[in-house]
C-alpha cells in the first residue's frame, strides 16, 4: 500500500499584528493637553492680582534698564511684563477667582506701568538734550491717558467704546519695537525709539478723537425719536 506524498509544510510565519487600539489614557490630543493645563492652573493658588504685579515690577525693571541704555533686555521685560498684563483678565475670566478689585488693580497698574517705562523713555532723550523727543513723551503720556479716560467715561454712559487705532496693545507693540531697536540695542545700527515715540504721540490723539466722534454719534442715535 503505497502511502500519499506528504503535503507542503505549512508555514511557520505568522501574519504581522495590527497594532491595537491606545488606551484612552495614552490619547493625548492638543485639546486635552490645554484643558489639563489650565485645570491643573485654576487649582493652584495663582491668583489673577499675583499675575498683575508680576507685570508690574516687570514693566518697573524695564524702565529701570532703559536709565542704564539697556534697551534690548528692557525691551523683553517690558513685553513679558504686557503679556503677563493681558493673561491677568483672561485668567481672572477662566478660574473665576477675579474680583471688583482685582479689575480696578489690574486697570490701575496698566495706566501706572505705562507711564513708568514711558518717564524712563523721557529722562533718556532728556539726557541726550532731545526736547522735541522729550515734548513727544509728554503728548504720548498725556493722550494714552485719555484713550483710557474716554472708554471709561463712554461706558459709564452706557455706550461701549473700544474703537480707535492705538488700543493697548497697538501701543505696546509700537513701544516693544522702539525699545528691541533702539540705538545701541545690540540688534544693528538702528534708532527707532524716538519714530516709535512720534507715532504713539499722533496715534493716541488721533484715537481720543475716533472715540469722542464715536461716542457722539452713539449718544445721537439713542436720543433721537424713532421714526
């Protein structure tokens, strides 16, 4: 009896396995990481006044370098210490610990810091006897008050008024600027600090006028009789 040829031997190679789904703990998309964050942020005990002044003795240490002509690392200072300015009221939104005070902290050390870094700015082109750069600190100063002046009163009024070109920070970046290429700066032979001044001073007053016209005309429009 004749036995059949053996069949072929079967193949010892198993098919490559498919990867298996992660663990939903090992998913880490972008939103789940700032969700994390910022979780882990409103449970410490950060507080919206503790970011505030941080920016504050930020935007004192900037005005303190630009006396010693170190306009470059002034300049950084005076840009982390703005940002740090504008997460203070996004923080105080998102962890709910903001309080009436810690707004009215937060609007009064904005004007303070301003004009902190921009006295410094003053007494610099005082040094190098620039009076007409020294004059255009003074209208700068004096009109960045009154862009905040006139939304503040428009508000009390009843009329939203946040329009105009030089806001916040449209002057921070227009400073920032100034600063980072500023003659000696260590970033080229530049010299934008007094262009940078000039410009806030025309900039600032062009918007107290945009904001007086705005509010006008809301004012107008709420008194006049229906038709």
């Amino acid at each position: 009896m004749t036995s059949s040829p053996p069949g072929p031997a079967a193949s010892t190679t198993e098919p490559p396995q498919r990867p298996g789904p992660r663990r939903a703990s090992q998913v880490r998309t972008a939103a789940d990481v700032r969700s994390l964050a910022r979780n882990r942020l409103i449970e410490s005990r950060l507080t919206p006044n503790a970011i505030s002044m941080t920016g504050f003795a930020l935007n004192v240490a900037a005005a303190v370098l630009v006396t010693q002509r170190l306009f470059f690392l002034a300049g950084l200072a005076f840009v982390v210490g703005s940002v740090m300015d504008t997460l203070d009221g996004r923080y105080s939104r998102m962890s709910g610990k903001g309080t009436v005070f810690g707004a009215f902290l937060d609007s009064t050390l904005d004007r303070v810091e301003e004009g902190i870094v921009l006295a410094a700015v003053a007494a610099y082109f005082s040094a190098r006897g620039d009076d007409l750069a020294v004059a255009a600190v003074v209208v700068t100063v004096l009109g960045s008050l009154m862009v905040s002046y006139t939304r503040a009163r428009a508000e009390a009024l009843g009329v939203e008024c946040k329009v105009g070109l030089a806001t916040r920070p449209v002057r921070v970046v227009i400073l920032s600027a100034g600063l980072l290429f500023a003659r000696g700066a260590s970033l080229g032979d530049f010299q934008l600090l007094a262009p940078a001044i000039y410009a806030m001073a025309v900039l600032t007053w062009f918007t107290v006028l945009q904001r007086v016209l705005h509010v006008r005309s809301a004012l107008q429009r709420a008194s006049a009789p229906p038709a």
